[in-house]
C-alpha cells in the first residue's frame, strides 16, 4: 500500500454499546477529497448517521478528526475538531479545538477516533500508542474538568493528553461542552453528546512521528509563514500582549459591541473593561502545540471580592458575555465566570446570553425573582456566578436554562422577540445592525449563531487595503461565501484562523502539499474547493434533519429595533437582498438548496 505522509492512515472505531473497538484503515479518497477534520466528520456524519435521530440518543456519533498538519512544525498546527448532531440546534455541529489533545493523537497513530452507541455504565477510552481499551470511569462521574484531569494524569501518567466532560455534560445541558487542558470544544452541545454516551473522558499518549513527504520544501514553507506571523501587527504584536481581547476597544468604538442583551451598540463601562484592563490580570502567556503567536493567557484576580480566581484567558468572547452582555463591569466576576465554566464544562457564549436573556426577561417583567430564586438583573455580578452555578449542576431553574435561549424563550411568553440566537445557537460579540458582513454570517453559518464560520469584520475594519464599508451590500455575499471556504478548508487543515490573519493560501498551499504529497493539493484553487465541498455537504446534512430557508435568518430585534446609540444610530438589518445574492454565489436555488450543477462540479454524490 501506498505509505502515508501527513497522516497516520489508521483510524480507532469504538462501539460503546457493545465495548468492541477497532482500527480501520483510513479512505484514500477521504484524504482527497475531505482533507480533514471538519471534512472527515461531515462525511462520517452524511453516510452514517441515521436521518433525524435524536442528538441525546445512542445512534448519534461523535468524530475527533485532526487534519494534515496537525501535530507537525507549521505554525499553529494543534487543532482537531469534534463532530456530531447538535442537540442544541438539531442541526449540524463542529467545534475546534487547540491545546496538545489533536498533535498527541496523531503521534499515537490515530487521525481519527469514531465514538458510536452508548455504554451501560460511565467508562473512559484510554490510548497509549497502539494499546486501546475502555475503563470503568464511576469514580471520575460527578466530579469537575479540572479534577478529572488531575485524576487522569496522576493514574495514567502526566504526559497523557484528555478531553473529557463536567457535570454539564453529565446531566445534559444542551450548552455544555468538552473541556480539553483548559481548551474548549463548547459551541453547540458536544459535551452534552459525550455525555449521553456514558463517555467521561478520552486520554492519549503517543510516541510516533508525523511522515513529511517533502522535508526541504515544508521546512522552507515554516521559515517563510513563521516569519508573516512574526512581522504581523496582529500576529506578532498585539495578540501577543493582549490575547483575544485585543479587539475589544475598537469593537465598542465602531459601535457593535452588544451591551444589555443586545439592545445596545456601546458599552458605557468600556473604560472599565478593555483590554488594558484586562492585561493587568495576566500573570503569564501560554500557546498552544507549536504556536508562536501566544494569544492565550493566565490570568488571577488577586484583590476584591473574587480574589483567588483564576482561569486560562479570559477570551474575549467570554468578557463580552459576562461584561458588556450582561452591563457588568467587574473583571473580577467575568475571570470567575470563565473558570466556572470550565469547571463544570460549559460553553461561555451560550452561558452568558442565556443569562443577559434571564435579566432581561426580569428587566420586562415576565419573570420575577421567585421565578430566578435570587436577584437578576443587569450589572448585578454576583447573579451571574449564581446562575452558572446552577446551569452547570443542572438544579433547579439551572436545568431549564441550560435547555438554551431558543427552548427558553419558548417557554416564556412575550420572550420570543429578544432571544438572540440563530438556528438555536446563541450569538457572539458582534452587533450585525453596524456590520451587514456579520449579518449575513450569523444567518448563512451552518452551526447557528457563530462568527467563526466567517469574519467578514476583518475585511470590514482591519484589513490594510481593500477595506470594506461596515454598512454596504456590495461584495458582501461574495466575501462571506469566500471565507465560509477558506475557514472550512482550514477547519480540516489542523491549522489555527488565527494563523490566516498572516499565513495565505500562498503558504497553506505549498504546506499541505510538501506535507501529504498528494497532487490534490497543488493548487490553491482546488485546496479552497474543499472547503467548499465540505460546506455543501453539510449544507446537505442540515436539510436531511430538517432545514428550511427561513432559518437562515436573525432575531427579530435587528430588524424590529434599531440601535440607539453610537455610530450606527438608527440601523437595522436588511438581508433579503444579502440573502438572494448569496444563494446565488454560492449555486443554490431560492431556498437555500444546493444545484445539481454544483454537486457534480465538487464531484458530491446527494443519494
């Protein structure tokens, strides 16, 4: 057989249900034409899993899948993906990940783990090289990420990598997530899935190596992208210093900073939470497996009510969800927020709207604090951390919560109106009414409300030439449609977004070719056409279990409410226009349904 370079070419099957696990050796034409990550498990999950099953079920399937150049010397390569049906959405979900969990897999032989079934009892799958098996887990059942790590470690050995669920999971709440060394796959409900499969946890250790086809030519691309990112203002200054919050000022300055639920464009505490605030928190960087951009950090609170806490980050996703979101100014509370989180193992984005929701729900009076159990309202910290608590056990009022914004607002009458979610997936840090590029993302992206499906911000505020105008249509479907590609080519690369703020198509390409060899990869157009085929494919997916055109769509309040404040005073959305162009760019019909034309171009077979 033909050996394989950038691949182990082995894949580990495991049958929970029946406690039979398997290699497989991995598709040829899988690599070809999937690359993957994101493109193993979106064609894992289009012929395997069964059409509407139940996301909390025993039939749904769960896909660790790394890339190429996962675990090999290009820059930001620690990435792996996990891929399942939603149960938060009912729809298609991927969640990315970076850490040491993907490059320490490959490096055990393995570029995927398939996880099927469920097991009678809690277990764990533990992989050492080529040695498998499955463990009893009771004694690690109920307890916390952080322990279960620590536990892990202290019996298997601390060089043992571990993805693994908290409580949340456990107990199923639709927004929980798998914690792995203090990363995050959290949008979406993973956690939630592994959780219902009785799966507490994975750990790995692995000795191997990663085949490089080309040595010479990949080395010669390392120098040449290492070098980008180092002279890249972003890259190699102020991510750097800032970590992710190094956008923070300029989010709340352009007016698309959503403050209180989203009814606002601009944070009145700005000044107390920014990123230099933030900075003073940090007490060290850490990176990611071959990482050179060191955009995570440490950080502690060491005086005031929160002192003693702790947590990797705090990313900027989360200050927005427990600050601005929730019109809370202590940084404090927000580094605490982001550790409970981890902790129980949820995801931050959807655990903040979820409760910026509740306060605004009380701030209307269709709940009352008898309905919470204690005060909730906008600015008030200490309700935060009081219900992530309950969140992440699942008591009480917690259990409802952790159903999300969309099965919440059910629930509440006359709540509809403000649960700002798409597809049932809760939004990120970017008011649309001041960006139609984000606008038409957050409706077009095929896991609900994401911004990493497509930034069109980037273009729109910090690119150095060519900048977009925030609020024009022009070129905006075009855009989103060619960064939904490029992010879900990267997606099944192995390699970080964050790297494509300096590394191009001029350097992904001639890296996935020296690494794998294989002559699909020569060219820049047909490596961006996997992303694209991977992106129809899912799009395929979401119809079989249940999409229709009128969920590409936003919340009502950005077409019902314009902003009142800032530069984008008096703006609402329009997307129809947005929408129509963007079917059309990509070789859809008017409902959002991939062409024949367009499936036989990208050579995907629909039966």
């Amino acid at each position: 057989m033909k050996p394989w370079y950038g691949y182990t070419g082995k894949i580990l099957d495991v049958d929970l249900t029946s406690a039979i696990l398997s290699k497989a050796e991995l598709d040829p034409c899988l690599a070809n034409d999937y690359m993957g990550g994101k493109g193993f498990g979106a064609k894992i999950l289009y012929d395997q899993l069964p059409p509407r099953c139940e996301p909390l079920s025993a039939d749904n399937i769960l896909v660790f899948a790394t890339g190429p150049l996962t675990g090999t010397l290009a820059p930001s390569s620690g990435r792996f993906e996990v891929c399942t049906k939603s149960p938060a959405t009912g729809l298609w979900l991927d969640s990315n990940c970076g850490g040491y969990f993907g490059p320490e897999l490959k490096f055990a032989g393995y570029d995927m783990i398939i996880v099927r079934g469920k097991a009678n009892a809690p277990l764990m799958l533990v992989i050492d090289d080529d040695k498998f098996e499955l463990r009893p887990a009771a004694d690690l059942w109920g307890t916390d990420t952080i322990t279960t790590h620590r536990q892990i470690k202290t019996t298997f050995g601390k060089d043992f990598k571990v993805a693994c669920i908290g409580p949340a999971g456990e107990n199923s709440v639709l927004i929980a997530g798998i914690i792995s060394e203090y990363r995050a796959l959290g949008r979406g409900g993973a956690g939630a899935v592994m959780g219902s499969k009785n799966l507490k946890a994975i750990a790995v250790r692995g000795s191997g190596n990663i085949p490089i086809f080309d040595p010479d030519g990949f080395m010669k691309t390392c120098r040449e992208a290492f070098n980008e990112l180092a002279n890249n203002p972003d890259t190699g200054g102020g991510r750097q210093k800032y970590g992710t919050n190094v956008i923070l000022s300029l989010m709340d300055e352009v007016g698309i900073h959503p403050v209180r639920n989203f009814q606002k464009g601009k944070f009145a505490g700005a000044d107390r939470v920014n990123e230099d605030v933030v900075e003073e928190y940090y007490v060290r960087n850490k990176a990611c497996f071959g990482c050179p951009i060191y955009c995570s950090k440490i950080a502690e609170v060491k005086e005031g009510k929160y002192k003693g806490s702790f947590t990797e980050g705090p990313e900027y996703e989360n200050v927005w969800s427990f600050g601005a979101n929730c019109e809370n100014v202590d940084v404090g509370a927000i580094i605490q927020a982001e550790y409970l989180c981890d902790y129980y193992g949820l995801d931050g984005i959807s655990a903040g709207n979820v409760i910026g929701f509740l306060m605004e729900c009380v701030e209307k009076g269709l709940l009352k604090e008898a309905d919470i159990g204690f005060p909730m309202s906008f600015g008030n910290d200490e309700s935060i951390i009081n219900a992530i608590h309950l969140i992440g056990k699942g008591e009480g009022p917690g259990k409802r919560w952790g159903q999300g914004v969309k099965k919440l607002a059910q629930q509440i009458e006359g709540a509809h109106e403000f649960a700002m979610h798409v597809k049932g997936l809760e939004l990120p840090a970017y008011d649309p009414r001041g960006s139609t590029g984000m606008a038409l993302a957050y409706a077009t992206s095929d896991r609900g409300g994401c911004h990493l499906r497509s930034w069109p911000i980037g273009d729109e505020l910090l690119a150095t030439e060519g900048r977009m105008d925030l609020v024009s249509l022009e070129f905006k479907a075009e855009l989103v449609k060619t960064q939904q590609d490029l992010f879900g080519m990267v997606n099944c690369s192995g390699m970080c977004l964050f790297a494509t703020f300096a590394v191009n198509l001029k350097q992904i390409t001639p890296f996935l070719q020296t690494v794998t060899g294989l002559d699909v990869y020569s060219s820049s157009e047909e490596v961006m056409k996997v992303g694209e085929r991977v992106n129809n494919l899912v799009r395929l997916f979401n119809i079989r279990e249940g999409l229709t055109r009128d969920l590409d769509t936003l919340p009502k309040r950005f077409f019902s409410e314009s902003l009142e404040d800032g530069p984008n005073r008096g703006r609402v959305v329009r997307l129809d226009q947005l929408m129509a162009e963007y079917y059309m760019v990509r070789g859809w019909d008017e409902d959002g349904v991939p062409g024949k034309k367009k499936l036989e171009e990208l050579g995907i077979d629909a039966n």
